[in-house]
C-alpha cells in the first residue's frame, strides 16, 4: 500500500525491529534527512538491522504500534521491536549526529552485543 506521498505503509501489527520516521509534508528537516541519509539509510549497517518505515503524522498512528510517548516533532525516529517503542530520536541536526544516535540506539535492540 502507498501512503499519500508514495511511501510505503505497512497495514496491520508491527512484529520486527524497524525505525519509523514520523515526519510531516512540508518539514525543512525531513527534507535535508531525506536528501542526506535517507538514499544510504538502506545499505547501512543500522539500516539492514532496522528497516526504516515512513509514517506521515497527520495520518496518525499505525494500528499496532505502542508508543511511550506523544509524538511532537518532525522528524522523530523511533525504533519499535514487536509494535512497541525502544528508543526515539528527536530531530535532525545533521549526519553525524543521527549516525551516533542510530548507532546507540541498535543497542537497545535485543541479542545487540
């Protein structure tokens, strides 16, 4: 299934790790995440150990997914095991410091060393 902006939006219950972009049409720092990470993302390390999904905030939630918190900025990353959050990223400040947060956030993951 496409979302509104050709995504891929998965129906149904979240059930292996993935990181789940929350992000909103219009968001200048999507877009530079977008144009940055966004086309390496899937050939990395953190990218094959958590698919990234893309969630459009104004749709809501997916079914299935229990979060800690209220979303409330765009981009916010959040790394979900079995539909529930682990850890979040909040923002994009640039390369270096989403590659350090993804990295630690892998951690989280279960069987991580």
């Amino acid at each position: 299934m496409a979302g509104a902006w050709g995504f891929a939006l998965w129906p149904g219950i979240v059930e292996a790790a993935e990181l789940i972009k929350f992000e909103r049409r219009g968001c200048p720092w999507c877009k530079a995440w977008d144009k940055e990470i966004g086309p390496i993302y899937p050939k990395t390390d953190v990218g094959k150990r958590a698919p990234l999904r893309r969630v459009d905030l104004d749709a809501g939630l997916p079914p299935g997914l229990t979060l800690k918190r209220p979303i409330r900025y765009t981009p916010t990353f959040v790394l979900v095991e079995d539909g529930s959050e682990l850890d979040r990223i909040e923002g994009y400040p640039g390369e270096d410091f989403f590659w350090g947060r993804a990295e630690r956030l892998l951690e989280r993951l279960p069987g991580s060393p």
